[in-house]
C-alpha cells in the first residue's frame, strides 16, 4: 500500500495513465483510503480541455492558448463548477495545506477540493487579473467584476478580497 508521499509522486502519471498496471492498483487502492490524496486528483482533473467558458473580452482563441496553464484551468473550473452547480456563492479560504473551495447554494454549503499550497498565490493572482483588481493591494479589501460566458449564456461574477490573519479569503458570487 503507499502512503501520501508516494502517491504523490505518481500522480502526474496516474492521470495521464501511464503507470503500469501494478502501480495503477496500489494508487486505486491508496485513493480509496485518503481523502486528501483524492482532493487532490481532483483538483488537477478539474476542467476538460474543450471547456468553451472564458471571459468576455478576451479572445478566445487566445485564452484557448493560455489555457495550457494550470492555474488558468483551475481557476476558470472553480468557476465552471460554480455555475453547473447553480452555486450562488464560491469561497476560497486559506489553510495550512492549501486553498479550500467551498461551493454555497440556497440550502447548504459542502466543501469541493482543497488545491495545493504551492497554487495558493499564482490561483489568487489569476482570480485578481480576472476581476482587474491590484495583487499589491491585498491588505484591504477590494472588489471586481469578471464577466462570464458560458455555453452561450451570460454571468456576472462579482469578486470580493477579505484580508485574514493568514492570507485572503476570496468571494465569488455567481449571478445567473
């Protein structure tokens, strides 16, 4: 059986399936046990490749280009996943061992993924480039706008910054 650290050494292969299958059965069998280890599968399986959602203003093409980036595909999934769930809200509170996504509908709030520590900065710096608001003014709060098209419909993503002790929480309502 692996433990954590092994597993995350294979991860990248995993997802790409190329583990043999031997290596394939021991990380199954590690998943089926660690949460954490299966957020993380997660965070980094979050959006398909042919996502057609990119914000208004930007050229598509050019944001299909940019989308090689994984932060972009993290970043622009949180949200993807927002709308298909008919969230009305999306949090991104700071922990210890990343950033935790929380999804908030009419009735409850359920937590999704938790996206690795090491994204924490670049995941923030691309949510405040999409709303164009300033990554050096972190210590107040601030808020933006990032117009939204997806499958043809409009959305209308207002972005908050609250500064914590520990980071910034970030705030991402959804009007559809």
């Amino acid at each position: 059986m692996l433990n954590c650290a092994a597993f995350r050494s294979r991860i990248a292969h995993y997802i790409s399936g190329q583990l043999q299958p031997s290596e394939h059965d021991a990380v199954e069998a590690h998943l089926e046990t660690c949460k954490t280890c299966l957020i993380d599968v997660t965070a980094a399986r979050l959006i398909p490749a042919e996502s057609d959602m990119h914000p208004v203003g930007e050229d598509k093409d050019a944001t299909r280009e940019a989308e090689d980036s994984a932060v972009i595909k993290i970043a622009h999934s949180i949200i993807l996943q927002g709308i298909q769930e008919g969230a009305a809200e999306i949090r991104l509170e700071p922990e210890p061992r990343g950033v935790r996504v929380c999804y908030s509908h009419a009735e409850n709030s359920n937590d999704s993924l938790i996206v690795p520590k090491y994204l924490e900065s670049p995941l923030i710096d691309r949510f405040l480039k999409m709303a164009s608001l300033s990554s050096s003014q972190l210590q107040q709060p601030q808020e933006g706008h990032i117009p939204i098209r997806s499958n043809a419909t409009n959305y209308d993503i207002t972005l908050a910054t609250v500064p914590l002790q520990d980071g910034v929480r970030l705030i991402i309502r959804i009007r559809f």
